[in-house]
C-alpha cells in the first residue's frame, strides 16, 4: 500500500453540506435531566453518560474558529469559574492563561487519572483508558521515558524528507481531484495519519480503521460514552497491532520499544502508549491543517508570509495560528488532590478542574493586545498553551510543528491561487467535540506552479 492510496473517506455523504440543524433546545434539556436523575440514583458513570449538560459542553462551543461568544464573555468576568451542573461533582472552568499554566504545571496538588468515573458496569471500564493523558508518576515518567526520545527536535529531523515527500504525493491527490476538491480529504488527514501510522510502525487496514475512529473519539454530541466508546475500539485495534508485533517487532516505534523493554512493559501499557500517540498525533494537526488554511484564505498578507517568507516567517505563523485556533479545546481533566484556593475560587479536594486552553490562548492579559487577531509578530510570555503544559504537554508537540511547518508553505506555493470553494457560512463545523474542526474544506486549486 502506498501513501497516495489513503484517501480518507468523507464524515458525511455529502463533501461539503450544511451545518446540521441543531437538537430542540427544550429536548437536549430534557435529556440532560433525565441523565442527572440516573447520575445522582447510580453515581456518576462516564462510560453511560450519552448526554452533556449544557454547562459542561460551554468550553466546546465555538462560533467558526473562534471560542463561543458565552465562553469569551465569561473569560472576561474572571480567570475561574464554577459550571453549574446538575451532577453530584463539581467542576471548575479555568479561563486564565496565568492561571490555566499553574494548574497545568502542579502535577502535585492535581491528579490526571479518571478512572474512578468508570464504574466497571459500562461498555467502557477504567482499563480501557489510559495513555500518559489520563496517568500519575511514577507511572507516567516510567512510561513518557519510553517515547519522549523520538520527539525530540533532532530526532525528528530524520523525518523531515519522509514527511515532505508525504506532503507532496497528497498534493498530487489533491490536484488529481480537480477542482473543488476537499482538503481535508486529501490532505490534511492523510498527512498526520501515515506521519504517525509510520512512526509506529502500523500499515495496511489499520491505517483505515485508524482514520475512520479519528473524529468519533473527540466527538461530544453523543455524552462522555459516544467518545469513550471509540477510545476503547481503538485500543483494541492497537492491542492487537502490539501483540502481532511482540511476535514479530516492527521497525517502527512499536518494534523498537518490544526489542528494547521485552517483558518490561506489557501490551496493555504499550497499547496505551500507542493510543495516547495517535490520538494526540493524527486528528489534532489534521484539524490545525484545515482550519489553519481557512484562517490563512482570509488573510492574504499571512497567506503571503508562509508562501513567501522564510522558515522562521512560517514558524511565526504556525505559532500564532495554534496560539488563536487552539483546536484542542480543553486539556485533560484535574482532579484535586487537596482543597486550596485559585485566584480566589474555593476548590475542594475530589473537584474537577478543566482548562479552557481556546481561552487562556486569547487571555489579553498573556496574549498582549486585540489578541483574536492572527498576528505573526506577537510575542507571549513563554509561549502559548496550544499544547498543554507541564509533564502533561503533548509529547508530539514538535512532531506537530514539523508537520505544519511543512505543508502549509508546501499547499500555498504549489496553489498559488488556492480559494474557498463555497461561501464561509457553508461550511460544517464541528459541532461539539474536544478538538475542534471542519467536516470538509471545499477549495478551488487554480493554476498549480
């Protein structure tokens, strides 16, 4: 199978449709009710959850590109608040950037693992989520030692050639396709998922059900159980990748950690490993690819910056369009270890505190000035939360960066005259997950140079 061959399937049977209709205000109220109801006679249980609150999904929301209107509005009155949910737990949203990085970093007063929400009744159990997202040390730094060595900046320019070639052979899909054609389709997911697919050390039909899994993973509309349903399937299909491969060991990432660790780790901690990789690897640059693009046809002078300028003119605008698009939109969850105070706000030890990370990045108070603008000479303080922060960063994050840095300047040079193919109120947005995207990005490619 070769990279061109990954055509990633449309979300929907129509390329690029409408935004869907949205649910009956009153009925989403009624469903959230009545999942408050078997909340409060069961415990909370994440695996059974197939509807969120209203509150709860406010730091999902977006208008476009942009945080919804409330969570902006919201960010304006204070850096913490308290959702008000109909749940016997209580949550904190922190909208801060100050504030969102010292959670972020306090890996002592705060703990990652969720699995005291599973109950072991559900489809889902605790032991179908892992991966460092959702793991405390020393577990976690046993297990991040394993793979933090492939991320590296230096590492990672081995990767450079394999990753440009990819980028080209799916521009030569897209440009195949005529115009319209759907980026997201030819691009921007195939991308990151044979960069990661290969980096592992996973080929043929799991590249497929990797890709089918993707979206479904983050997807809210369907509660905590829709989402965590996906997770486990994929676990499953990596359980599977890492058992044939501790018969036979790959050359990817995968091989070399079984050549290496043998019995030192199991297959259900290198499972999770895989997962963790994939997850924070594949969906979440193929939405930065989509998204970011659509920001760059509404900004010509950025556009023109990253098919003109130099290498560190494009680091500048990738950085600032992950800063703005910030399309992982909250960071894992924190569960208090012990009751303290946060900027003021009373936390309780067994509260839940959320980051808003499409918040902190446009906090004026970090960002600087009129920070919804895209703005390629800004400089933060330390950089932007797009990737989390703390032992908790995502491990991918120049991984990420290689990837963008890649095809953005290598899409706009090679389709000079690259436009949206539909109006802008056409497009279909997600419309309520944890990474924020595009269904389909209809471009027209004009004269290729």
């Amino acid at each position: 199978m070769t990279p061109t061959e990954l055509v990633v399937p449309p979300a929907r049977t129509c390329p690029w449709p409408p935004a869907p209709p949205r649910p009956a205000a009153r009925v989403r109220s009624w469903l959230a009710a009545r999942a408050a109801r078997r909340v409060r006679r069961r415990g909370l249980d994440l695996a059974t959850l197939r509807v969120l609150p209203r509150a709860a999904t406010l730091p999902l929301r977006r208008s476009g590109v942009d945080p919804a209107p409330e969570l902006a509005a919201m960010a304006a009155r204070g850096p913490v608040h308290r959702l008000d949910l109909p749940f016997d737990v209580t949550v904190h949203l922190v909208t801060g950037a100050a504030e969102a990085r010292a959670v972020l970093a306090d890996r002592d007063r705060f703990s990652n693992d969720v699995r005291h929400l599973f109950s072991g009744e559900g489809p889902v159990t605790g032991d179908d989520v892992g991966g460092l997202g959702f793991t405390d040390p020393p577990q976690h730094t046993r297990l991040r030692r394993l793979v933090a060595p492939e991320f590296t900046r230096a590492r990672l320019a081995r990767l450079a050639p394999a990753v440009a070639a990819t980028v080209e052979r799916q521009l030569d899909v897209l440009e195949a396709a005529g115009s319209p054609a759907d980026l997201a389709r030819h691009v921007s997911s195939p991308v990151p998922l044979l960069t990661i697919a290969d980096l592992l050390g996973i080929d043929g039909p799991g590249e497929h059900v990797l890709a089918r899994l993707g979206a479904r993973r983050f997807d809210a509309t369907r509660g905590p159980a829709g989402s965590f349903g996906a997770v486990s399937a994929q676990r499953r299909l990596l359980a599977e990748e890492v058992a044939a491969q501790r018969r036979s060991p790959g050359e990817g990432l995968i091989g070399r950690i079984i050549r290496t660790e043998g019995d030192g780790i199991s297959d259900d901690e290198l499972a999770g490993l895989a997962d963790g990789l994939v997850t924070g690897g594949y969906e979440t640059t193929a939405s930065m690819i989509s998204l970011g693009t659509l920001v760059l046809l509404r900004d010509p002078a950025a556009a023109a910056l990253v098919r003109e300028g130099t290498p560190d003119d494009v680091s500048r605008v990738v950085e600032e369009l992950l800063r703005t698009l910030a399309v992982v939109s909250v960071a894992f969850p924190r569960f208090a270890r012990e009751a303290m105070d946060l900027a003021g706000t009373p936390v309780a030890a067994g509260d839940v505190v959320v980051v808003s990370l499409a918040a902190a990045g446009r906090d004026p108070a970090w960002a600087g000035a009129d920070p919804d603008l895209l703005d390629p000479e800004r400089v933060t303080r330390g950089g932007h939360l797009a990737f989390g922060s703390g032992i908790h960063r995502c491990v991918g994050a120049e991984l990420a960066r290689l990837e963008l840095t890649t095809v953005l300047p290598a899409l706009f040079r090679r389709f000079p005259d690259l436009a949206l193919a539909v109006p802008p109120e056409r497009l279909a947005f997600r419309r309520l997950s944890f990474v924020h995207g595009v269904e389909a990005l209809p471009v027209t490619l004009g004269r290729a140079r």
